[in-house]
C-alpha cells in the first residue's frame, strides 16, 4: 500500500488503506505501508497486528503530498520492493505523488499494480483538466484500477460538517447558506470539523454576520473523537462537488443523523434514495438554492419529529459496509493481476504514445530514463546483495 495520506493523518484514504490493510493481514498476506514522513516520525513503524509502516525521509510539498521528481525515489523505493519481496502495488489517492512515482518505478522492475481512485475531478477548470491528464498518462500501464464508488432536544437544531476546508468540498456553498439558514431558524446551530484554506472565508461570514454563539469552528477532529462529535448533532451537511464515495456520510447515517447532500459523483449510491430523498438521506443539485432548500426539508423534518431510527440504520450500514468485504473483493482483483504477464517498456512506451503527442514523448523519456537508472542500480547495488526482510506473522505480535 503506498501513498502520501496516511496516520497520523486523518481522514476517509488514511482509514481506507489502515482498514483495508489490517483485513489483508488477518486473509494472511503480508501488507506493507508505505508513505513521507510526518514532522519526526521517520524510518519503519510497527502498528496493530505487525502492519509494518515506511515513513520515507522526504518532507510534503503541497497539501502533505510530496515533490513530484521521479528520480529521486528511485533508489529508495526499489530497495524496499526488492527488500520486502513485493509481488502488488497498490497506490492510493490520485493526488497522492507517492503513489503515482512508486506505480512508475514498480512497473519498470516487473511488478503488477493496481490503483484505487477515492476522487473525482469535473472538466471546467484548468486544474481538473491537469489532474484527469495526469491520471490517464500515470495510469495508462497499470494492471487494474478500483473506484471507490460507487432521546432529542429538538429546540436547539444542530448540523454538522466535517471535511477538508477547500474548493472541491464545497465550501463555498456552506458559505453562502450560513446566512441565509441562520437567518431563517433561530435555533439552528453549526458545527463545522476540519480545516484548510476556506476556513479564513468561513469565519469572514461568522463575523459579518455576527454568529460566532452559532457556528463552532472545531477545527480536526481525531478519529477516536468523531463517533462523538456525530452524535452531538442531528443533520450531517456534504456539500462536495466531486466525489467518488464520501466515507463520512456513511459514518454520519450510522450515527442515525439525517443526512443532506449533493448529488454528485458516486454519491446517490453510497445510501438508498428515493430520486432525491429517503428516510436518512436528502440529495440536491450542486447549487446554493437547492442545497438551501434541502437543508430546509430537513430541519422542518426534524422539527416534527421525522428522525432516522438510529438503531435501524446503525445496523443497516453494519451489514452493508464491512472491511472484510472489501479485503475479500480487493483480494479478487489481486488474484486476477497476478496471473497477468508484467509489461515490458516497449509495451508501456507504446501507451504512452496513444495520450497525446507531447504527453506521450514526456512519459516515454520518463520511462526510459528511469529504466537506465535501475540498470545502473542493478550494477551499482546487484539485486543479489540486498538482504531480505524477515516476515512476520500476525501471531507473532498477539
């Protein structure tokens, strides 16, 4: 498993690669983690049953993702794939310059990848037309590709938000409904968990709109503490505007809150709805207006006392979303690759070309100058000189 986002980080990839990992070891295979490092905690950590973690020495760069380079991975990345005997890669997050760089360098020493994508990006903007090109020339030669899809005091109204305080969270919707919401129920009051660049937009409207007794800013929550920070609030608010699967309103209608969303991405699947609502769950166009009238449905809803049976949809998420699950259908998708012939340059070149010229001429130099740097590693540090990791079995740290 390798990517920039992971513990202490927290968040939906962080849990995602933990989760998935700790379910891998106990089907018994043996799962590495590998990500940059985090402030001190650098070099190898050992977590629950004997998940051996890779904090690599390189520092993040933008948004705890490291400087894209290529090149300057190489050497440390094979000698932990040659080291650690992998036989599957499996990067994580398409922002993540980790995953994408270690894919690259593990496709030119022959070892099959898989990528999970936990986002989705639109096409009206520079930065999305970037990132999607980006995606198609780094996951062009990969093996396989998986997304992530598809007692109350009813006087006080509590709606919690809990995500990343940027663009494509939408937060600039949250801002524009604060105040029209606040206006209209007096007794609404606002939670809002996370942090990021928006957050100095947020409390420019609190103070405009002089509500600091109404809208907490927590800031991050820890994971052990979320169960608790749900629980103190009645509707969950997700206003993204590209999402494959938002773990968090899963959470959220676990904890039995109502949930109001967006209708993007892979969203309307995460939950059963009838169109646009169902008994936990309320979808609305990425617009302020309908988002604005959606949250309105709920707290009227709430108000007269149509709440989710907690108990009902805590047991109902329970059997839907089970880690073990997916460990047992990822575990499918590894079987599949692995009787898969590993593909040679000329084949990677060969993909390259087809994304573009300037594109592909980019990433056939790339690949090219990559696969002479392993050959000087192999001659400089022969693969047979590299000392094996000792394995361990989940019983040993029980």
């Amino acid at each position: 498993m390798v990517s920039d986002f992971f513990y202490p980080l927290i968040g939906g990839v962080e849990n995602h690669i933990y989760q998935l990992s700790q379910c891998l070891i106990q089907r018994n295979h043996k799962v590495i983690v590998v990500t940059h490092a985090y402030d001190d905690r650098v070099g190898v950590r050992y977590m629950t049953n004997g998940l051996k973690v890779y904090y690599l020495p390189y520092k993040p760069f933008y948004n705890n993702t490291i400087l894209p380079t290529v090149f300057s991975t190489i050497p440390l990345i094979r000698s932990i794939l040659l080291r650690e005997q992998i036989t599957i890669v499996h990067g994580h997050s398409s922002f993540s310059t980790l995953a994408h760089e270690t894919m690259h360098h593990a496709k030119t020493l022959g070892i099959r990848t898989v990528f999970t994508d936990h986002s989705l990006f639109g096409f009206a903007d520079l930065s999305s037309i970037l990132t999607n090109k980006v995606l198609q020339v780094s996951l062009v030669d990969c093996h396989h590709i998986i997304c992530v899809s598809h007692t109350w005091n009813f006087s006080r109204i509590v709606i919690v938000v809990a995500s990343r305080l940027v663009y494509r969270k939408g937060i600039d919707l949250l801002i524009g409904i604060l105040p029209k919401i606040l206006r209209k129920y007096p007794d609404v009051k606002f939670r809002i968990a996370g942090n990021g660049p928006k957050e100095i937009d947020i409390r420019e409207v609190i103070e405009r709109e002089g509500t600091e007794d109404r809208v907490a800013l927590e800031g991050s929550v820890n994971h052990d503490k979320m169960r608790d920070f749900l629980n103190s609030g009645h509707i969950f608010l997700n206003t993204s505007l590209t999402e494959a699967f938002c773990m968090a309103i899963v959470e959220a209608a676990a904890c039995g809150l109502l949930v109001v969303s967006t209708k993007v991405g892979g969203i309307p699947e995460v939950l059963p709805s009838n169109d646009t609502q169902s008994d936990i769950m309320i979808l609305c166009e990425a617009n302020i207006n309908d988002v604005f009238i959606g949250l309105c449905n709920a707290i009227d809803r709430i108000q007269i006392g149509q709440i989710p049976n907690a108990n009902e949809w805590h047991n109902k998420i329970k059997n839907w979303y089970s880690w073990s699950w997916v460990a047992q259908h990822t575990e499918i998708v590894y079987d599949h690759i692995i009787t898969q012939k590993s593909i040679n340059l000329t084949e990677r070149i060969y993909k390259y070309t087809q994304c573009g010229f300037v594109s592909g001429f980019v990433m056939s130099f790339v690949a090219m100058l990559a696969y002479l740097i392993f050959i000087l590693l192999d001659y400089n540090q022969p693969r047979r000189l590299i000392d094996l990791s000792t394995d361990y079995s989940k019983e040993d740290f029980e």
